[in-house]
C-alpha cells in the first residue's frame, strides 16, 4: 500500500463512490419522499455516483444533507438533495482552480464551510489574489512527477479531482495553513500559494496532500486506528498534541515526502536537476527524522487495526530500505 504502483487508484476511487452511494441510498430509503425525491429519482442519482467520478462537492453536500435531516431542517436537505443529483449527472474532470466565486461557483462556499466550519474573526484561509500562473505550475509539478515516478503520478491521477489555490489569512489569531485535504470533500486538496510558490515547491504540497487522500481511501471501511478522538499525543512532527489519527497520518505523510524526495534525488543528473542537490538532501534528513520521530509515538501508544498495522509495517520496510 505504500510504494506507488501497489494501490489501484481507480479502485479506491470507486469503493468511495460505493460507500456515498450506499449511504445516500439508505438515507433516500428513509426521508426520500420528505426530501421530494422520487424512486426513479433516487435510482437514477445513485447510478450516477456508482457509473463515474463526482465532484469533491457531491460527498460535501451529502455530509451536510445529513446534517440538516438530523437538525430537522427540510427545506435545507430538499435544496442539498436536488443539488447533489444535479451534480452528479456529470463525470468529473480534473482540474486546477483558485478558491474564488468566479472560479468555484457555489463549491467556493461547499468547499470553505468544510474546511473551516467555524472561523469567526479568523479566518483559515482566503480567496487568493489573481494568480494566472497556478494551472501551469502545477502542470509543471505534474510533469516532473510523471518524469520520476510514472506509478506516482498514475496514483495521483486517481486520487486527485480538483487542485485548489488559497492564501492564508494574516490577522489576529491567525492559524497556519499549509495545504489541506477532507475526507468530507473526496479528490479535493487545498494548497497555499504563498508557501508553495513554485512548481518545485508544489510537488511537496501535492504528494502531502495525496498522502491524506490515500488513508482517507484505505479508512473507508475501518479506522487506522481506534484511540479515542479525545486522547492527545504529542509528537515531533507538530507543536501541539494531536490525535493519534492524525500523527499517523502525519508519520505516513513524511514517509510519502521522503519518498518523492527520493526519487528526485535518484534522478538528478547534468541535464536534470529541478532542485538543487544539497536542498534534496537536507530535506531528506529532515524528513527522515520527522518520519521515525512520529513512527516512535505511534508505536508506543497506537492501537492499530489491521489495516492500519499493515500500513505502518509497509512504511517501515521502505524507510528502513532507503
């Protein structure tokens, strides 16, 4: 599951669409005619998902017809229901967008609330400035994964719908922002424009983010983990304590960093050499240190599924290869 070319992206992809469209159904089976959704209706959206590729925005808005059926709020789930089966009515392509309202539409909005539920007077982060250059960065970034690692950038091409641009908020409380991924927004990853400027940086902020895609596809049946939500653990990979979720997911990552790290070092020569050799290199030990640094954390207080076990001991066996 760690080396790139031992997962089937299109797979993982379809066993989210699967899961959706499963709960959806069961939901359609309970509230359907409250909804206004007809058994042709709910039949017709259902095939939809299960046929081809949805849009990040179809799993948010089911997340949030959930909600609003829970909370008793009708009218809300009736507009939600309608605007998921207009959606889904077309395969989703790739593409590479800023977080603004001309770009997005109303998945601006879908995308910002589940993201950042509750920003208050500090927001998370905001629509960036016009930057025209960030479809050919990242298509630049795209290219050069495909030149080191064909089965990498295969991968990605399963896991990754949409690539997203934002900036970081800058006033009081501000919160750091790097680039951000949700299992409530399947194929979507936000990244920061100010902290990956160039193609070259992009590589990181797309390889981290797929990495969080990856769990989220692997999880879908059962947790990595089944530490409380509640617990904190502390790790080297971030100031403040996390759930064990989350430095498993972050120990995965650097692993996943390494690995792309890797593999451009290997394929620097005279003629090819996107990043400076000695920059590579400080990012590999850095990245090394991180990697076994959460590793430690996870293996004295981790309690692993299966999943999660073979996950982690496949993550091993590379980084102790490397």
């Amino acid at each position: 599951m760690f080396i790139p070319g031992s997962n089937d992206p299109a797979q993982l992809d379809l066993a989210m669409r699967a899961s959706l469209a499963a709960s959806l159904d069961h939901v359609y089976s309970k509230v359907g005619s409250r909804l206004g959704v007809s058994a042709s209706e709910a039949e017709s959206t259902i095939a939809n998902i299960r046929q081809h590729r949805v849009r990040p925005g179809t799993f948010g808005r089911y997340y949030k017809l959930v909600l609003a059926i829970e909370s008793g709020d009708f009218p809300r789930a009736q507009d939600l229901s309608r605007q998921i089966a207009a959606l889904v009515q077309f395969k989703a392509e790739f593409c590479v967008a800023l977080l603004t309202e001309a770009e997005l539409g109303d998945e601006k909005r879908i995308y910002t609330e589940l993201i950042d539920p509750d920003p208050a007077d500090a927001p998370w982060l905001l629509p960036p400035p016009a930057d025209d250059k960030f479809t050919e960065k990242v298509g630049r970034a795209l290219e050069l994964i495909q030149t080191i690692d064909e089965a990498l950038a295969d991968e990605l091409r399963g896991l990754v719908l949409e690539i997203i641009g934002a900036s970081p908020y800058h006033g009081p409380n501000s919160r750091p922002f790097g680039s951000a991924s949700s299992l409530m927004l399947w194929g979507m990853m936000l990244i920061n424009l100010e902290r990956y400027q160039t193609a070259q940086d992009l590589i990181q902020g797309i390889i981290h983010e797929a990495a969080h895609l990856l769990l989220f596809a692997h999880s879908i049946a059962e947790p990595l983990v089944t530490n409380p939500i509640s617990e904190r653990y502390t790790s080297p990979l971030r100031s403040d304590p996390r759930p064990m979720d989350g430095v498993f997911h972050a120990t995965f990552v650097s692993a996943r960093m390494y690995y792309v790290t890797h593999r451009l070092r290997e394929a620097t020569t005279v003629d090819f050499a996107p990043i400076p050799v000695d920059q590579l290199d400080e990012r590999l030990a850095m990245l090394r240190q991180f990697y076994f640094g959460g590793l430690q954390t996870v293996q004295k207080y981790g309690k692993l599924t299966p999943i999660g076990e073979q996950i982690m001991e496949e993550t091993l066996a590379y980084m102790k290869a490397a």
